[in-house]
C-alpha cells in the first residue's frame, strides 16, 4: 500500500555532501552553524540558498524561448530554476517539505502519529511527492496565461523569534513580485499563510479575475480502507457559518458561496484552507479513488477546490491559513473558527448531544483512566442516566401484559364491530389507568443517545491506535482472525467485539421482546406483528455482525457493554422491582378509582360516537 515516499537519508546525504564541499571551501565554521540550526527552537530547515540575478526580463540572460513563454516572468524562472532547492522545515508537529517548483507544500507528514498500526514506524503523511498542488491562474496584459504550479519561485526561510517564515516569490524584477508566505509555528498545527503581489499592477490583466485552485489526493493512513473512505469527505463553511459536505460515498461536486474555509478530512486527519476574506465562490469537488474496498489502495480520493480571488488596487491581497493536523474536536474547537463542524457529529439535538455532554464526560475520563476502561465506565454512566427510562418502558409493557386477558375478551365479544371494540378498549385503558403509547415514547426518547453515540465513536480521534485487551487499534476493526476469502459485506477477517455485542443483542431481544409478541393481537387483513417481531430477534444480531465488523472496535465494544448492562437492569427491574402481582394490584385500585379523562381521551371518544353515529345512519339510508 505504502509506495516510494520521501527518502530521508538521501536528503540527510545531501546535506552532509554540501557540508562537506562547505567545509572545504570555508574550514569547519559550516559545523557549527549547521549543529546550532539543527537544535535552535527544535526545528531543522534544508534548503540551497538562492544566489539573485539583477537585471530585467529583457537583459541577455534570459532566453528568447523563456521570454516567449512566460514574459514578464521568465526572469524569475531564469534565476531561480539554476539555484532553488527543495526546503524542509521540522517542527514538534510537523515535518513540510515546501517546492520551489509552485511554490506549495510538496511533502507534509504530522509527527508523532504513526501509519496503518503502531509497530509500523512510518508517519502519518497528508502529502507526498506533490499528492497535494496549489495553483494560482492569471492571465498578463500581453494575454499570456500563467499557471504558477509550473512556475519556479525563489524560497527564503526566516526566524521571527519562535516564528519561521518561508517565503516563495515568483519575481519579475527584484522588486516586482507574486509571493506566498508562510508562518510557521513550532508548537501548532495552524500555518499562517498569505498570497500579495507587488509591484504587478501593470503585468495583470485586470479585466480578468485570477483563480486560485487547491488539489489533495487523500492518503490511507488506517486499517480499514472501507471503513476509513466512509469518512473521507469534502466539508466546507458557507454563508457567514452555514456549512455542508459533500457525499463521502460517491464523486461529487458542488458550488458555494460566500466560502470562508474548504476542508478536505482524511477520517481522522484534515487539510484546512482558510481564509480571512471569503471567496465570492468556490467551485468543491471529489472524485472516489477506491475502486474495491477489498483491494488495500494507497489513495482514497482526488479532492479539489476552485475559488476566484479579487484585485486589490490592481494587486493580489489575500490573508489565508493552512490547518494541516488531527480531526480531533478539542483542537478544531480551540481555534474558534468553527471547525469543530468539518466532524460529522450528527446534526441538530445529535450534535449537541455529542459537543455538550457525551465529548466532556469522556474527556474527563480519559484524562486519568485508560481510553478501554474509559469506555466501560463512560457506558456504565450512560445506561444508568437513561434507567429511569427504561423502567418506564417496563413498568408499560407490565401493564399491557395484567390486562392482556381483558383485551383479548373485548376482541372477542365485538369481533364484528371494530368501531366499539376500539372504544371499549379505549375505556378499559382509562379505567385501568394504562397508556399504550408509554412503552413507545421512552424508546424514542433513547434514540438521540443511540445515534448521537453512533456518531461520536467515528470521531474520537483520542481512540486511534489505542489498544485493549485483543483489539489493537480502538478505531478500527478489532481483527481475531484472516479468512481465506472474502464474504460479501463483512470482510475477510473475524472481528470479536461485534460478535460479542450481537450475542448480548440478542439475548437482550429475546427479554424484552418475548412479552411484547404476546401483547400482540393479530388484526383482521394486517400483517402478523408478533410473527415479525420474531423474525427481527433473529434478524437485528446478523445484520449488527455484518455492520459492525469493519467499524472501530470502541464503538462495538460500546454496544456489547452498553447490553450487557441493560440486560442487568432489566432483570433487576423485573425481578426485584416490578412484580407482577405489584402491577395487578395497582391496576386493581385504579379500577376502583374515579379518573379524570384527559382531554386527549375525550376528543378521541367524541370522534369514536361521531363515528358510530355516521355508521347507523348509512345502515338507516341503505335500508331505506
């Protein structure tokens, strides 16, 4: 999967051979210099430096076929094709590799995290060997049309205290310029990065825009490669904090406006480009790269972004940053620019679900516990924050069960009139004081906690390359062992987590569902419920096996936790709480009682008479 990447120790060769040919022109005093760069702010910087040449396009230095092409511009193409290098800057987070050629990040791995599992030593890399171009297009008064990606630019590298400051011009004299400039922190993974011009306003045309386009073919840098495409994605923010994607699932395309960030996430890794003024529009796009999920593929998609860029007076002035670093939400979220949106946390109440209390609690737990017993215990307290809710369930479905014998007399006695055997189902309801939809509402209750959890596991960047007991990476799949061939929408491996959550799934079906096939009495011309609701004990398992099994292992170990504690809270509930005789007894007095109807109960029973009443009339009228 890994092909050719940077090779560190020819560039470790080269700058020991320049050293050397250094050393001979100037003694040793090269040493020194070279030892206290490689150790100051613990950052190393390669580079050739750049030897100017003086003059115009016009001087006898610069080739006719130069002048040709590129006209005002051959002179910066001139001077620096003879004498640029390739510039490397190491931070405690990064190592980038900046081109000459384009003058953008050609190379850019993140430190510190590690590729596919962690006895692999190689780095985590967002780009490699120019996977990763940015172009700007312009077109020059003499109509020439400039892409700057085939342009060499003249690179710098400076220190601003803790700050270093690369700089790519691409120059038509030495005071006439187009740069990019790049600010580099040691300790962040935020790059400021601005594009000026100087001095131009006589070489652009300004009756067309130029447009600045950004290209990132996606790495795979994880196990699953299915599972890591399935959320690798195009996320942008539009329209003063409005912000959407693009379908991870499919080549896609888009046009927005107002843009004020375009992020191109690698699952659990991102690419940001941000910028101070939003772009008028923006053109996003992704092309899918992965043509079978089976086969391990070293790119997952061809990503890319078109914005035009105004003039400025005749000039090009655009204040931008680079994100290049983990999808990890405290990181996002500290920037306060709104990138905790480019994690697909789920929308609306899910999304705040996760931000506001799923995302601290865990925080808080993984802050003093490791991130396997994190999840246990983050389980344990999720499941007793809904057990009021699922008593209640309980406590319904008991219910239902007391008065399933009365029910069953009712359908019997008016089998023949639907219309009053509804109504008198609906006092004995009343007089037993038993709602039928309480057993319903808490399990929709629970349905934001159960999709709000299914996106957050996804998105917990603290999991990667975690291990616990056989899983050795809590972001993905938690392999036991290699099938010889692959099954059709499970894989080729055995994972154990989701076998064990689809066993406590189905034992946890088999309690609580068992009661409720009972309650339910077949209606003339529907469908079998309670046949149904057997198929599904058996069904819901299987297709949690099958789903689960290329997912991140935390997410599945939720599950089988998350069951196994229900499990326990249900038997509890129903053996040492609820008894049946208990629930008897209550109905019993409520039968003795007079109960208020509620407005809902006479509504309903004023429709029901209305009903009945429009029915004897057409008995009266077909008689007639």
């Amino acid at each position: 999967m890994d092909k050719g990447k940077l090779d560190t120790s020819s560039l470790i060769g080269m700058g020991l051979l320049g050293a050397l040919l250094f050393w001979f022109m100037q003694t040793n005093n090269t040493e020194e210099t070279t030892k206290d760069s490689q150790t100051a702010d613990k950052e190393v910087v390669e580079s050739k430096p750049v030897t100017p040449i003086t003059g115009s396009p016009n001087d006898s230095i610069v080739s006719q076929e130069l002048k040709d092409a590129y006209g005002a511009f051959a002179y910066s193409t001139m001077a620096a094709s003879n004498q640029a290098s390739a510039v490397k800057v190491e931070t405690d987070l990064l190592s980038i590799v900046f081109s000459p050629k384009g003058g953008y990040i050609s190379d850019l791995q993140i430190k510190n995290q590690k590729r596919k599992n962690k006895d692999n030593e190689e780095l985590v890399k967002l780009i490699e060997n120019n996977s990763s171009q940015l172009n700007l297009n312009f077109t020059t008064q003499d109509n020439r049309t400039i892409n700057t990606k085939d342009m060499i630019f003249e690179p710098t590298v400076t220190n601003e205290g803790d700050k270093k400051i690369v700089s790519m011009k691409l120059k038509t004299s030495e005071t006439a310029y187009l740069e990019y400039r790049y600010e580099i922190l040691n300790n962040d993974y935020m790059i400021d990065f601005s594009i000026r011009s100087v001095g131009l306003s006589q070489v652009f045309n300004s009756g067309n825009e130029p447009r600045l386009s950004w290209q990132l073919k996606a790495f795979s840098n994880e196990k699953s490669v299915s599972y890591e495409n399935r959320y690798t994605e195009v996320v942008f923010e539009y329209d003063n904090g409005k912000d959407d994607y693009l379908n991870a699932a499919k080549t896609d395309e888009d046009i927005a406006n107002a843009v004020s960030y375009i992020a191109f996430k690698q699952h659990l890794f991102t690419s940001i480009l941000l910028t101070d003024t939003p772009f008028t529009t923006a053109t996003i796009g992704q092309e899918n790269l992965v043509e079978d999920e089976k086969v391990a593929t070293e790119y997952l998609k061809n990503f890319y972004a078109e914005m035009p860029l105004a003039f400025q007076g005749g000039e090009i002035t655009y204040g931008m940053d680079f994100y290049f670093g983990p999808a990890d939400y405290d990181i996002l979220n500290g920037y306060d620019r709104n990138l905790d949106e480019v994690l697909n946390l789920g929308w609306g109440i899910f999304g705040w679900l996760n931000k506001l209390l799923f995302i601290p609690i865990f925080g808080v737990l993984t802050s003093f516990i490791p991130h396997g017993i994190a999840i246990i215990v983050f389980t344990i307290v999720i499941r007793l924050l809904m057990s009021p809710i699922q008593y209640k369930s309980y406590v319904s479905q008991a219910k239902m069960k007391v008065i399933r014998p009365e029910i069953a007399e009712l359908n019997e006695k008016y089998k023949n009139d639907p219309m009053k055997k509804q109504q008198e189902t609906m006092k004995l309801y009343s007089k037993a004081g038993v709602n039928p939809m309480a057993g319903c509402l808490p399990m929709f209750l629970q349905i934001p906690v159960f999709y709000a959890l299914f996106m957050f596991f996804p998105s917990a960047f603290d999991l990667r390359q975690v291990s616990f007991l056989w899983a050795d990476d809590l972001s993905s799949y938690d392999s036991i062992a290699q099938l010889p061939f692959h099954i059709p929408f499970y894989g080729s491996h055995i994972s154990l987590f989701p076998i064990l959550a689809a066993l406590a799934t189905f034992v946890y079906m088999k309690m609580t569902t068992g009661d409720q096939i009972s309650m339910q009495p077949q209606q003339e011309g529907m469908p079998d419920m309670g046949k149904l609701m057997k198929i599904m004990i058996y069904i819901s398992p299987v297709m949690m096996l099958f789903f689960f099994n290329n997912y991140a292992s935390g997410l599945s170990l939720y599950y089988f936790i998350s069951n196994l504690i229900t499990i326990g809270i249900m038997y509890v509930i129903k053996n040492k709480i609820v008894s049946e005789d208990k629930v008897k007894s209550i109905i019993e007095e409520n039968k003795t009682k007079e109960r208020p109807k509620s407005k809902f109960q006479q509504r309903m029973e004023k429709m029901m008479e209305q009903a009945q009443q429009q029915q004897a009339q057409q008995k009266v009228n077909k008689k007639k």
